[in-house]
C-alpha cells in the first residue's frame, strides 16, 4: 500500500509540475478568446449592440445602454488579464457574472456550462505557474 501512495503522489507530482501550467493556461486562453471576440463584435457594431440591449436582452434592473458599456468594457478587459495571467482569479468573476446573467436573463444554452466550468476552476485553482500572478508572487514585488 506504501509504495502505491508514493507512485500516486509521484504521478501528481509529475502532473502538477507540467500538465496543470499548461491545462491552466488553455483553459485560460480559450474563455479569453471567446469573450474577446464578443467585446469586439460589440465595439464595432455600436448602434446594433445598444438595441440588442434596450430591446433584446432586457437586463432587469440595468439601465439598457449602461449595461452595454458594462458588458462591453468586462469583455474586452478581462480576456487581457486572463491571457497574460494578471489579477486572473479577479478576471473570472466578472466574465461568471455576465454568464449567469445571459443564462438567467436571455439565453440558456449548455456552453454557458462549459464557460463556468472552465472560469470556476481558475478562480478556484488559480492562474498556473505559466502567468503574471506567478511571477509577481514568486518576485514578491507587493510584500
């Protein structure tokens, strides 16, 4: 039994120290890619975006055009930070709010699943070794 929990903890070991960084990171680039293009769908298409919003979406509780400019700024922020591993864990909850509010509010469709899925096991697990977070961390620049 010994020698199987040391062969367990030598798989994770191996596991932690060189599939986790790079699951994380794809895991982190995927979701980045997919709100990105959002936020520049909606850039570009300004005035369809704010209709979508007034007459569409009907947010409740939101003023229409605010909520726009909201959506929009969260969408083209946080996939940055979530690329480059920056304030990662802070970067998920906005992207998860908007994802349950699309679901709740608008349109329910299992990727909205998969979306939380993948942001939950960041901001539970963290950005990974491979991020700015890291690096901060380890340099110790804020202590």
């Amino acid at each position: 039994m010994h020698r199987v929990v040391k062969i367990y903890r030598k798989i994770i070991h191996i596991f932690e120290h060189t599939g986790m960084p790079w699951l994380v990171l794809g895991l982190r680039l995927w979701i980045a890619r997919i709100f990105w293009y959002s936020g520049l769908t909606k850039i570009s298409h300004w005035p369809a975006t704010t209709y979508l919003f007034k007459y569409e979406y009907k947010l409740p509780y939101l003023n229409p055009e605010g909520a726009a400019y909201v959506f929009t700024f969260f969408e083209l922020v946080c996939p940055i930070l979530l690329t480059v591993g920056l304030a990662t864990r802070l970067a998920t909850i906005p992207i998860l709010i908007m994802i349950a509010i699309i679901q709740v509010t608008y349109l329910n469709i299992s990727d909205h699943g998969y979306w939380a899925v993948m942001l939950a096991t960041i901001l539970f697990y963290g950005p990974g070794r491979i991020s700015m977070d890291h690096y901060i961390k380890n340099k110790r620049l804020f202590q």
